[in-house]
C-alpha cells in the first residue's frame, strides 16, 4: 500500500500541502467580482488533483533509481504519464465545469476551461514535481529501513555474544569468587585484591574472545590457567593443577574458549566433590593431521549429581560439530574413580575462519 | 526471659574461606556459639546428630552430600537452618516456595544479621521448616539415583541399581542390598515413587522389587505366587502384583 494512504495523519499533512497550491489558482486565475466561483471550482479540483498525484508512487517504484538503472531510462515513462495526467486534469475539469453550472446556482465557471492548454501544462508540470518527491520519499524510507535492519542486526550480535559469555562463565564460579573475595577481604587484604585481578583478567579473556574466533592451544591454555589460578584460592590445596602441551600443539589453533567448559566441569564435578581434592591433568599433542586434547581428573563416582550436569560438555560438542563436522570429536568416559575427556579436531597452523 | 541464651551453631561449607566469612559476622553476635565446622555432608550429619545445635549454617554444593540430602538425614536435629549459596536455581526456586530464608554469596553483614534475627525468631517460636515440602519441591519428582541412610552419625550411600528388594515395616523400610539389610524410616510407598523408573515394582503390599534380581516366579499352594530371586530369596506376590508383573515380563 502507498505509504501515505496507511497513515490518516500523514494523508492529513499530504492534503493541506495541496491547500497553498489551489489558493494560488484561485487568486491568480479567479476574477475581483467571482472569487466564489474560482473556490468552488479550483479547491475540489486540487484535492482530486492531490490523490492523482499519488499515483506517482507507483510509477516510481517500476521505475527505481539506482547505479544500474538510471534516472534518464525513466523519462520517457514520466513523460508519458504526465501527459496522460495533464489531459485527465482537461477532462475532470471539464466535467467538473459542467456539474457546477448544472447546478444553477449562479456560478459561472466556463471562463477557467476556455484555455485548456494551461490546465494541461499545470497538470503534467505538478506531476513532474510529485514524481521527484515520491523519489525523494522512497529513497529516505528505504534509508530508514537500512539503518533500522542495522540497529536490529547489531543488537542480536551483541545479545548473540552476551548468551555465548552467559554459557562460558558460570554464575556459580562468578558468585563464589566474589564471596572469597568478600571473605579475604577481612582477613587477608593481599590475597583478595589478587584474587580480584585474577577474576579480571579471565573476565576480560572471556569478553574479548568472541565465540567464532580460533586461538592457538598456547592462548587458549593459558586462559584456562587463570581460571584455575582462582578455583585454586577458592578451594585451597584440594586443587593442583598438571598442565602439558607438547611444543607442535601449542601451535594448532581451535575455537576459542572450547577447553574452558572442560576444565570448569573438571573442577566443578571432580574435585569439588573430592574431600582431599586432587589434581586435574591437561595435555596436548599432535598426531598426524589432528590435534588430541585430553583433560582428566579424580572424581567421586558416588558424588551427589546436580541439575543440569552434562550441559557444558553438550556446547563443546555442537560447537566441534558447528566447526568442524565430523573431524571435531569429544569422548567422555568415567572409570575406577577417573573421568577423561578427550577432544579432537584437525591440527591448522594459523588461524582460519570455518565457514568463509 | 531476660538472660541471654547461648546458641549452638554449625558451619557447614567446603570452601575454608566461606567459612571463615561466616565466623567473622558471627563476632559480633555474642549469643551465638560456634560448636563445629564441617566441610562436607558426611562431617555436617555426624557434628549434628552429636552436637544437636539450634543452628546450621548449610551450603548447598559440597562433597559426598549436597545440602538437601544433609537435611534429609538430620531432619529435626537442628532445631534451625540457614542456607548459603551462590547460585542454584532448583535451590533457590524450591525456598521460595516454602518461604525459607537463604543467604546469597557473596552476602553482607546487615543481610546476614537480618537472617540471624530471623532464625532466632523461628528457634523462639519452635517454628520448625518444611523438610519435607522443600526435598519434594526440590526434586521436582525425579527419581532418585541413591538411597542414603543414616545410622546414628554414620551415613550409608545405597546406589539403587545395588537394591535387591525393599520391606516395609511399620514406621520403616528395611533395604536389602549387597547382602545387607538397613532400616530407614520412610514409608515403602515414598520409597516406591522415589524410584519410579529405575526398573522396581511393587509386587506385594509389603514389598518392592528390582526386577532385574527376579530368577523365576513359582507357583505355591492355594494359587498364590512366590518370586525367587537370583539369590534363592523368596518372596510373595500379591494377585495384582503378578497381573503388573507379568504385564512388565
């Protein structure tokens, strides 16, 4: 539908813009002694004028102007159209003359179609002038709509990235950090503000890397440290923490943050469920074309489970399937009081965009 | 009464530090008296059927037992609970259920005040929690993966595919598994719904069995069956136990 057609208040404005034209006609074309017989026949005429006007639009739009089709390809329909619109203003008023004298109420309106010509070169000179402002109107709207689809677009990316930072860092990691720092804060100032750095520089890690990024094993690792570097002042001496990479997997990329879920789960449902603790074990190396991941620890087979344990190792799954197919594996298995969680994924050197 | 009187309380998180927070508000409250510290379920369960307190500052996440399970097996010993986590959905919704007070991590001196003050108010009035609604809400009807039992201070952790069969007696049931034979005070109809899905049935008013410890099922006198079990134990069956039994085979 015509974008002024769907908004009465718009429509409204559209008319009174065509107010100022028919008193223009009044005056300039209307004698001293029958300014009443100019209103009555231009006025009417100008707001018919006014919806034939909007058939511009349409013109316009089987028309649009862009680098590929330019305005001059356009012309000869534009022309065309105002002469069409030119005589249809002869026609109306023509007709509109003969119901006004029809009427017998005095007014005398012949005198205005005794020079047709005129009436035509205003019809299709108007017409002209609806035609650039319905150009105009699409141009700004669809400059409307862009911004708008840009606006909306980097609100789901930014929604997108505070789910994925959401999933990543634990509410129950975060809060009890936070409460060790509270704690130390009283008996222990030293060891609070250095948790405090710890929990902000993991903050940031996770902020910073994007959950499409790749980042080689090295980096990836050593944000994992951080990690346990606070687990480990949470939880004291019950964690110790082994962790290995053989030089050529250093070197191999992944997608960012795919170890963490692991090793939070490692910590999370092994030692904390451990009375004296224990030590989680993470190593790296390549084999051939791929690169093999392995994180263990001690763990309670007995350990009372919680809600929605497992959900953690079903991301890094979708995401190794999301990036890889079926070249990205994660395999759990829980034995004799040790869970083993193994990844593998194709060994890549630099860091390569999946799906570009 | 005007003297002041002494409160017993327990502190019952793994996390050193967590407990540690609590001692230090804890000073300037003169009434309270910290009696034990305990860092997992099992030391929470032994220090309070022991000590008996009147309060129990219990953290939900722990090792061996979570903080549930702790007040399933304590149940009245503590005349008063309060409840500290970071962050535990089920946990949370569950409390608010039943209108009982928590402290969330990292909390406050003026909030935990606030919560002492409450628990003070409930040890006066002898105002006892809602155990039961609170395990049930929490556990949302699921079926439970262990049974735990608790024989004074000591704590039995019976995975329940380890059950053969359950009896009731009277106020109680007595478990059969790995050979032995404990009693929990709980009665075999609860028990049987907490296992809904692990693959036990009623067979009998009085019992319910893992079916997978069935060997055959045998005909005694006067139409009634007997089911013998894999170890040569026999059991009756009611006529609508078999009717289920069968339906099951």
């Amino acid at each position: 539908m015509h974008p002024i057609l769907a908004n009465a208040r718009q429509l409204g404005m559209y008319l009174l813009a065509y107010l100022p034209i028919g008193i223009v006609l009044v005056i300039g074309l209307g004698h001293r002694d029958a300014w009443g017989t100019a209103a009555a026949f231009f006025l009417p005429l100008t707001m018919l004028y006014a919806f034939i006007g909007l058939s511009a639009y349409y013109l316009c739009l089987a028309f649009p102007i862009s680098s590929d089709q330019p305005v001059w390809r356009a012309v000869p329909a534009h022309m065309s159209a105002a002469a069409c619109v030119g005589a249809l203003c002869v026609g109306a008023a023509w007709l509109w003359a003969a119901v006004l004298e029809s009427l017998n109420i005095g007014l005398q309106p012949q005198v205005f179609i005794e020079q047709p010509w005129l009436l035509f070169v205003v019809g299709a000179v108007l017409f002209w002038l609806a035609i650039a402002l319905h150009y105009v109107l699409i141009a700004s709207s669809a400059s409307q709509r862009s911004e708008q689809r840009a606006l909306e677009s980097g609100l789901l990316a930014r929604e997108a990235e505070l789910k994925a930072l959401r999933a990543q860092i634990d509410p129950h990691f975060l809060f009890n950090s936070l409460n060790s720092i509270s704690a130390l804060t009283g008996s222990d100032p030293p060891s609070a503000r250095k948790m405090c750095l710890l929990l902000a520089d993991f903050l940031r890690d996770t902020l910073r890397l994007g959950a499409t990024q790749r980042i080689s094993l090295r980096e990836e690792l050593s944000v994992v440290q951080r990690y346990l570097a606070i687990e480990q002042v949470r939880l004291g001496a019950r964690l110790k923490v082994d962790c290995a990479a053989s030089e050529p997997a250093g070197g191999g990329y992944l997608p960012a943050l795919l170890l963490q879920p692991l090793v939070e789960n490692a910590v999370l449902h092994g030692i904390a469920h451990l009375i004296d603790g224990g030590t989680v074990t993470i190593g790296a190396e390549r084999q051939g074309a791929a690169l093999l991941i392995r994180v263990s620890n001690p763990s309670d087979p007995a350990r009372p489970r919680r809600p929605r344990a497992g959900l953690g190792l079903l991301l890094v799954r979708q995401r190794l399937q999301s990036e890889y197919g079926a070249a990205g594996q994660l395999h759990t298995r829980e034995e004799q009081g040790e869970f083993v969680a193994e990844v593998s994924l194709p060994f890549t050197e630099k860091e390569e965009a999946a799906d570009e | 009464m005007n003297e002041i009187t002494q409160l017993k309380a327990i502190i019952v998180d793994d996390e050193a530090h967590a407990r540690a927070l609590i001692r230090e508000y804890l000073m300037q409250h003169s009434d309270i008296q910290v009696v034990a510290e305990c860092a997992n379920g099992f030391e929470a369960v032994k220090a309070a059927s022991e000590l008996k307190p009147d309060l129990l500052f219990l953290d939900i996440q722990m090792p061996k037992l979570d903080g549930f399970e702790v007040l399933d097996l304590i149940g009245r010993d503590a005349a008063s609970v309060i409840f500290t986590t970071a962050y535990d959905e089920y946990a949370l919704r569950a409390f608010d259920v039943h209108a009982v007070d928590y402290l969330l991590k990292p909390f406050g001196a003026e909030r935990f005040d606030e919560a002492l003050e409450l628990a003070r108010v409930r040890i006066r009035k002898r105002d006892a929690l809602p155990i039961r609604e609170l395990l049930d809400t929490h556990r949302e009807g699921a079926a439970i993966d262990r049974v735990l039992i608790r024989n004074r201070s000591n704590v039995h952790v019976i995975p329940v595919e380890q059950i053969d069969y359950v009896e009731a007696q009277d106020d109680y049931v007595s478990i059969r598994a790995a050979g032995r034979s404990y009693l929990k005070e709980q009665t075999l109809g609860e028990l049987e719904a907490q296992l809904a899905g692990k693959g036990f049935l009623r067979i009998h008013r009085r019992y319910v069995l893992n079916v997978s410890r069935l060997a055959k099922i045998e005909l005694s006198e006067k139409d009634s069956r007997i089911a013998i079990l894999n170890d040569k134990t026999e059991l009756p069956i009611s006529r609508s136990g078999y009717t289920k039994l069968r339906g099951l085979l």
